[in-house]
C-alpha cells in the first residue's frame, strides 16, 4: 500500500493529474485475526496521504479509497466506525466487496454514513461495490440504479470459484498472445458474459465500469493487451491492478491515440465556433451526439495524463487549486 502511494504521488507530479486510484485494502490485506490492526494501518496511511498532498501547494487532486469487508462479515461495521470515522475527509470513496444486492448497498450506505457523522464529515462519500457471483451478475442492473453507487468492478477469481468447479481455473488468467484454443478470462462464455452484464448496467445508469485483475503480474505485454481488449471491446473505461508494474501499461491501454485526440480537438473546436450547430470535417457529418463522444475522448486523455492540444487545454485544467 505504501508503495503504490508513493508511485501514485510519483506520477501525479509527472503528469500533471493523478491518473491512478490507491484503494487501501482492509479485505484481503488483513490475516485472520488482524482486521482491526489492518483497519488502522489503512486510516493512517490514507490521512498521510492526504496530509501529504495538503502541504504541497497548486497539487493535483489525489484519489484514495478504502476497500472494507463484506457487510455480511464480521470485522465490516469495525472497518467503517474506523476507517471511515478515522479519514473521511482523506477518502475519495469507499469499496464494498461481495455486493449482493441492493440491500447490500443500503446497509453499507448506513454503515458509511453514520461513521462520516461521527467524523463531522457531511459530503456524502460514494461507494464503489464488487460483482462476485453469478447471483449479482443477475441484478447488476438493480445496484448499479443506487445513487450512492459511483463504480462496478468485476470480481473475477470470486466469480470463477462460485461456479464449483463448472468454470476451469484457466478463466482466472489470460492465455499466450499466441494461444488460440484455451478459454481464459476472455473467451470463456460464462466470464465473457459477466463482464458485460456489468459494464452494460454501469453505463445505463452513467456509473463506470472497472474491469477485474490480470494475475500475471509482471507481464507488461500481457497485461497492456488485457487492458485494451477491456476497453476496446467490452466497455470498460477503468481496470484495476494489483502490483505497480502493472499501472504504465494499464494507463497506455485506456489512453486514446494520439490522431485520435487530435481529430477530438479539432471537432471540439469547430463545433465551439459553429455554436454547436452540425458540421463536416473531413467529408463527415457530426452534430451533438458525436460532439459528446469526442468530448469524452478529450476527458478520456485529460484523465491518461496526455498533452492536450494548446486550443482546448483551456477546458480542461490540470490542477487543483
């Protein structure tokens, strides 16, 4: 957790926007045993974070979250009272894992609020949830509708294991970019199909889709090609990472090319000029519905850390004052 903070601080001031999250990790970062100790590490270190931030002046905004246990577990209203009451004001959101269903969510709504009261912390904070199982596949749709709800992520290895053993191990990981025969976390029907439920249900309630690991950690081809198929072809327009070796290729994957960026711009602006009315650039009509796509590939880029053309840089300013 410390280093991915340390790198996340890293690459902000490189690129001028904090073009990662750290979700500090009570869940799966705890022993048996040591919840309450792992809960109080992840307080502290998402208040040092933030104490960081806070004394460098003109620094790009940080995101940091929390991911607590299960509200069904029994360490989950500990982590709450604190986590959340110990470093509202340091977190972005807050991660619940094996997300059910939408009493799920309004348990852990309660949970979180009533720490934030104790902390003096009025903003709600936004959850992010985990789909793990077939069952909340099936009512992806009805989570991601609660308006406290900000991201869907897909628990891959939670949703392969509740299958019993229907689904191979190997949907877990990805094949050889020269395998074109085993059913991996992409072509595996069952897995293929759950990815796109969820990305389906975010974007139909303008929630964002956060695509699950790559278990390879170190293989930065792998893993860069795992990202682009998630975002290309399934939806997705975050993923997560869970070693920092992974994070450059993550972020090259999501980030558009660069003639791509420069068609955006160049859209953009002639639409400003034309006040929006329609207009053809190169031989193609474009009116307020391709206006809105290529303004999301600027939002898209801004957020990668790419260089803005000098004209709509205006638009999207880098830091936070």
């Amino acid at each position: 957790m410390v280093k991915s903070l340390q790198l996340q601080a890293e690459m902000t001031e490189e690129f001028g926007v904090c073009v990662f999250d750290v979700t500090l990790d009570c869940e799966d970062g705890a022993p048996v045993g040591g919840e309450e100790e792992q809960a109080h590490r992840v307080c502290a270190l998402a208040n040092a974070a933030q104490a960081a931030t806070n004394s460098i002046a003109d620094a790009p905004l940080r995101r940091v979250g929390a991911r607590l246990h299960a509200v069904d577990h029994a360490a989950f209203e500990a982590d709450a009272e604190i986590v959340v009451g110990g470093a509202a004001r340091a977190l972005s959101y807050v991660m619940i894992p094996k997300v059910e269903s939408r009493a799920d969510v309004d348990r852990a709504v309660a949970a979180v609020d009533a720490a934030c009261r104790v902390a003096g912390h009025a903003a709600p904070l936004p959850l992010h949830v985990l789909i793990e199982s077939p069952a909340a596949v099936h009512r992806a749709h009805d989570i991601a509708a609660h308006p406290r709800v900000q991201s869907l992520s897909f628990g891959l290895m939670d949703f392969v294991s509740a299958h019993a053993g229907a689904i191979p191990s190997a949907a877990m990981g990805l094949r050889p970019l020269d395998d074109h025969h085993t059913l991996d976390q992409f072509h595996h029907p069952l897995v293929v199909r759950a990815k796109m439920e969820i990305a389906s249900a975010a974007h139909a309630y303008g929630k964002v889709p956060s695509h699950c690991v790559v278990t390879e950690l170190r293989d930065a081809a792998r893993t860069e090609h795992a990202a682009r198929t998630a975002a290309t072809a399934l939806g997705y327009t975050r993923m997560w990472s869970i070693h920092p070796d992974q994070i450059r290729p993550i972020v090259r994957a999501f980030t558009p090319a660069t003639e791509e960026v420069e068609l955006a711009a160049d859209i953009v602006l002639q639409a400003v000029r034309q006040e929006w009315a329609p207009i053809v650039v190169q031989g193609k009509l474009h009116d307020r519905a391709s206006f809105r796509y290529f303004w999301q590939v600027l939002e898209r880029a801004h957020q990668t850390g790419c260089v803005l053309p000098e004209p709509v840089r205006v638009y999207f300013p880098t830091r936070v004052h």
